[in-house]
C-alpha cells in the first residue's frame, strides 16, 4: 500500500506540478506569484456559477416537492454527476494511462502493473472527488436539512458519495483498455482519442434529448391525468429514472428514507464499488501494459523514393503560410489541442441544429420566427455577430499558440520568419476555425430563418472583423507569458491562465461593442451600427497587430 500511495503521490505530482510549485516558491518569485494568482482567481471566478448553480438545485427541490416528488431529487442530481464524470473522464483517463511519459519510465523498475493501475487511477479519482463535491454535495445537504434527516444520513450519505466517482470512472477505464489493446490501433492512439471524445459527446447529446423525450408528457396524454398520477405516487418519476441508471434507484433508496434496509442497500452500492473496481485492476493487469509495449511500435508510411524525397523537400512556401501549416498541424496532432479549440465550433451549431425537432414547435411558432426576423433584422444579424465572436473567443488557438510548442519553442525562435509571418500565420489558424464554426450556424439557422445573402455576409465579415482583437490579445498574452514547462499537452491548454484571461477580457470586450453597436444602429440608423463596430473593430485590431509585431521578436528571445 505504502508503494501505491508514493506512486499515486508521484502521478499527482507530475499533473499538477506541485514540486514546480514549491520549488518557484523558493527560486522564482515572479512564477511563483502567477501560480498563486491563478489559484486565486480561477475559483473565484466560479464563485457565482456555484451559487447560481446551489440556487437551481434548491428551486428544483422546492419544485419537486410541490408536485410530491422529491424522492427523485438524490436520482437527478446523482446521474448528472455521473453523466460529467463520464463525459470528461474520457479524456483524464487516456491521457494518464496513454499519453503521459511516466509510464514509459516506470515499466522497467520492479514495480507489479496492479499496482502501477491503482496508483494511475487514484491520481484520476482524486480530482474527481473534487467535482463531485461541488455537484453532488449541495444535493446530499439541501434534501437533508429539507426532510430533517439526522446523524445516520449524514454517515450514508458520505459512504455513497465516497462510491460516485468510481462507479463511472471504473466501468470507462474497464472499456478504454480493451479497445486500447486491440491491435488495429496500434500507432493511432492520437486518432482513437479524438473519435473517444466525440463519440462520448454525441452519447451524452443523444442521450439527453431521447431521456427528455422519454420524461416529457405525450401528446395524447392529459396534462390534469399525468399531474395526478404523480401526486398519488410520490415514486413514479423514481422508478421511470431507475429503469435508464439502476444504481440511481439504490442510492435513493439508501437515503430518501432512513431504515434498517438503507443499510443494505447502501452495503450494495459499496460492493458493487468494489466489484467493479477489482474487475477494473483484472482487466489492466492483462491487457494494460502490453498495450502500452504494443502502441510504442509506430506503423510507418511508405519510403518516398529519391526523386519523391527531393520534390518534398524542394517545395517553398510563403512563410506566414508555413506558419500557418505548422501550428495547424500540431493543433490537429494533439488530440487535447483539437478537442479543446475545434469541438466547441462543431458541438454548439449541433446542438442548436437538433435541439428545434424536440421542441415541438408549430408551424404558427416558426413563422412567428421568420416574421421576428423579417421585423427586426438588425437584432438578429447583432446575434449572429455576437454568436460568431463566441466561436473566436472560446477557441484557445493563439491564447496557447507558443504554449502548445512547449519545450520545443525553440524551433519558432530559429525559424528564418518575420514577426508578421508569426502574427498572420498564427491567427489565421483560429480564424479557419472560428470559420467551421459560422458555416455550421449559418446552415444552421438558414433552416429556421429565411437569413438573406447579404445579412449572410454581413455578418460574416462582421463576426471575423469583431474577433481579430480578442484573438490577437489572446496571441499578445500567450507571447508575454507562455506556458512553456509541461510534461502533458493538456496543461498547455487546460492549466494554462492566458486561455482564461482572454476569454474573460474577450467576451466583456465583444458584449460592450455589440450592445453599443446594437443600440445605435436600433435607435439611430443601423449603418451606424455597422459602422461604428466596424471601426472599434479595426482601431483595435490596428493597435495590437502593431504591439505584437514591435514585441515580438524580444519575446522570443526571452522565452524560458
């Protein structure tokens, strides 16, 4: 056991830098005081998302109780939790056992792969012990001090929620490694995790709109009968829950009402725990680390000839395009990379595209649509401007354009480029993908507006004239202070406080403009709108392409 925890020790280590931590305490005041910043103005930046989010579970529980169904409160709040563990588990899951560098250190030394399996995943646990607090905690509390439980809750509700992050955890664990082992992946992990990440979004979309669907009332059922229904069986949204996730129907059993069974059931979830936790080690000590050995043999391409190599090496290209390719194509090798600057722009337009067939509009309720925008197009294209600024905003391209390089920065400070060719080529890439992300939309909402060729590209002009600002404030913070010291892509963009502070600075920046704009153009003339946006837009964009450009070869020369 002593062995695991100093495994487990050494995982969190490396994940959270925690000996960089101490050690620019000691050495580096100037880095050690960013960190301290960061972990000071990331959680108070989600102070009000918390409590916004405490607010909501109170009126649900409130509302619930109203409708005599409060038994499916613990349910709700339990799946929810489950259902983020999963979805962002994916990633913390392949990243520690696939792509951290540990591992490749570690096999050799004495140390058995149960032990290696354990200690991986209580370094994944640990964190996710954390988001559960957040989550399924304030539910725990609220239906406790709301039903009057007492002491014997308390001590249940703690050996449940000691269970949640497992559950989900184990099971995704148990599923990536037999694929991982397969064969036919050797050499494609970087592919296999970007199709992980979609497919588990697409599960958790499809999932939510057909459960909603299930929980929704018929067409042909009375609103009066199903109100009745429920208030006569304060379990009957329970039991509907229970047949989709039946270890939310233990867990409510254990805790909505405090008898001599909710031992039992509660000594059924921990069991359960444990089985699959147990299953979890089985499988990795069979199949982990020999699919570790078997993904280090890299399938090679096929050897160009003489004349083929001279072609490729001879060719040239402009050299804010190589720019261009060059961080285009780390942005699309990295799977972390893609996922967190290219899924946003594909997710959103998705979701909006099958979100309008389940809400039962009628056909009066899309014309009401069409006659909205008909009436007031100038507040539809400001959205649709606002809407593709989001997609520049959110992308973390040139917030982390020199941090993705890492350790290897030093290949961009030897490159024979000017700073132009580095501030062009470097935005052009979050310009491409703020540009799928508006393409999307536009298809988008073409099928429920009849949005004209010109309010088209208006607003795509607009959209990408809008975002230059934020996107070059974004390059100018990354070139101030990159992240440069990483053992794991991920802290590049996840860990990475020049991503925040942009997204921050940038959507004030847009909300302001817009609203200003929006104004004028309603209330004066819309060109003066336009206009006005349009030239903040420019000057903006003027001013820090040129700090960039004056700064930025002195950066370079810095990096650290």
């Amino acid at each position: 056991m002593k062995e695991i925890l100093s495994l487990t020790k050494l995982f969190i280590n490396e994940s959270w830098g925690l000996s960089q931590f101490l050690y620019n305490k000691a050495n580096n005041k100037k880095e050690f005081y960013k960190q301290v910043f960061t972990l000071i103005i990331v959680p108070v930046a989600l102070i009000p998302a918390f409590f916004m989010y405490v607010f909501f579970m109170i009126a649900l529980y409130a509302g619930l109780r109203m409708i005599n169904q409060v038994s499916v409160f613990l349910s709700i709040s339990y799946i929810m939790t489950v259902a983020l563990i999963l979805f962002f588990g994916i990633m913390y899951v392949l990243s520690e056992f696939y792509f951290s560098k540990n591992i490749e250190e570690l096999i050799p030394l004495p140390i058995t792969s149960g032990k290696l399996i354990i200690a991986k995943f209580f370094s994944i646990l640990i964190p996710e012990y954390v988001f559960a607090a957040f989550l399924f905690a304030p539910a725990l509390i609220i239906y406790g001090v709301g039903e009057g439980m007492g002491v014997i809750y308390a001590i249940l509700s703690l050996l449940v929620f000691l269970t949640v992050p497992v559950l989900p955890l184990a099971m995704l664990t148990v599923l990536i490694m037999l694929i991982m082992q397969s064969g036919s992946f050797n050499g494609r992990q970087d592919v296999l995790q970007i199709i992980f990440v979609f497919i588990g979004m697409a599960l958790f979309i499809v999932a939510q709109i057909w459960f909603g669907n299930q929980m929704g009332p018929s067409e042909n059922v009375d609103f009066q009968i199903l109100m009745s229904s429920l208030l006569a069986n304060n379990e009957s949204l329970l039991n509907t829950i229970g047949y989709f996730v039946p270890t939310s129907l233990l867990m409510a059993w254990a805790l909505n009402k405090i008898t001599l069974m909710s031992f039992v059931w509660s000594a059924a979830i921990i069991g359960l725990t444990l089985l699959l936790f147990a299953l979890m080690v089985a499988v990795g000590k069979q199949v982990y680390i020999k699919s570790i050995v078997r993904g280090k043999s890299q399938k090679k391409g096929k050897p160009l000839s003489g004349s083929e190599r001279q072609k490729v090496l001879g060719k040239k290209s402009h050299k804010a395009m190589a720019v261009f390719t060059m961080d285009l194509r780390l942005l699309f090798r990295t799977p972390i990379y893609f996922f967190n600057n290219v899924s946003i722009v594909i997710i959103v337009p998705l979701c909006l595209l099958i979100m309008f067939p389940f809400l039962d509009l009628t056909p009066e309720d899309y014309e009401s649509i069409r006659s909205f925008y008909r009436e007031l197009p100038l507040l539809v294209n400001f959205a649709l401007i606002g809407f593709f600024i989001f997609f520049g905003g959110t992308s973390a391209a040139t917030a982390s354009t020199f941090s993705r390089e890492g350790k290897a920065s030093w290949l961009t400070r030897m490159v024979p480029v000017s700073a132009a060719d580095q501030i062009i080529g470097r935005t052009g890439v979050a310009v491409l993908i703020q540009s799928m992300g508006i393409v999307f939309t536009l298809v988008t909402a073409r099928v429920y507006m009849p949005i004209s060729i010109f309010s088209m590209m208006l607003t795509i002009v607009l959209g990408i004239l809008g975002s230059l600002p934020i996107l070059l404030f974004g390059l100018f913070m990354d070139m101030n202070r990159p992240l440069l010291d990483w053992d794991n892509p991920q802290k590049a963009v996840k860990n990475n406080m020049n991503v925040v502070i942009t997204l921050f600075v940038g959507m004030a920046y847009a909300g302001v403009l817009i609203a200003v704009s929006g104004l004028l153009g309603y209330f004066v003339m819309p060109w003066l709108g336009y206009s006005f946006f349009s030239a903040i837009s420019v000057i903006m964009t003027i001013v820090l392409y040129k700090t960039i450009d004056r700064n930025l070869e002195t950066r370079l020369l810095n990096f650290e």
